[in-house]
C-alpha cells in the first residue's frame, strides 16, 4: 500500500468515525456496511482505529439485530 493509499484509507476511517458519532448516518446497516469496507485493510490501520471501527461495527450489528427481531415480533 503507497502512503497516499494509508493516507486515503485512515482519512475514509476517521471520516466514518466521525459520522457516526455526529448521527450522520440513515441507518445502521450503512455504518455496518461502510466500517465493514475500511476493515477488509484493517492491517494497514492504526491500532486505535480499528478498535474503534470494530466497537462501531458491533454496535450497527446489534442496532440492526434489534431492527430486524423488532420487525418480526
């Protein structure tokens, strides 16, 4: 990975972080969605950041889980 492909991939992660703590997403699933892209290269991530990222995507899977059992109730 070139540095302006971290530079990209750590900027798209930040960016999703943020989103996600400023409500800015429509759903869960997209935050699912988008934090599950980022982590295919998790290895080229900061540490901190893919704690964060996976402490996102957990909490988008349980909002989703919760959506869909709500919805068949």
């Amino acid at each position: 990975m070139t540095d302006e492909e971290h530079a990209e991939l750590t900027a798209r992660a930040n960016d999703i972080i943020k989103s996600w703590e400023d409500d800015r997403y429509d759903n869960a699933r997209e935050a699912w969605s988008d934090v599950d892209a980022v982590l295919e290269e998790r290895q080229f991530l900061d540490r901190d950041l893919v704690r964060r990222l996976d402490e996102i995507q957990n909490e988008a899977a349980r909002m989703v889980a919760k959506a869909h059992l709500g919805a068949d109730c």
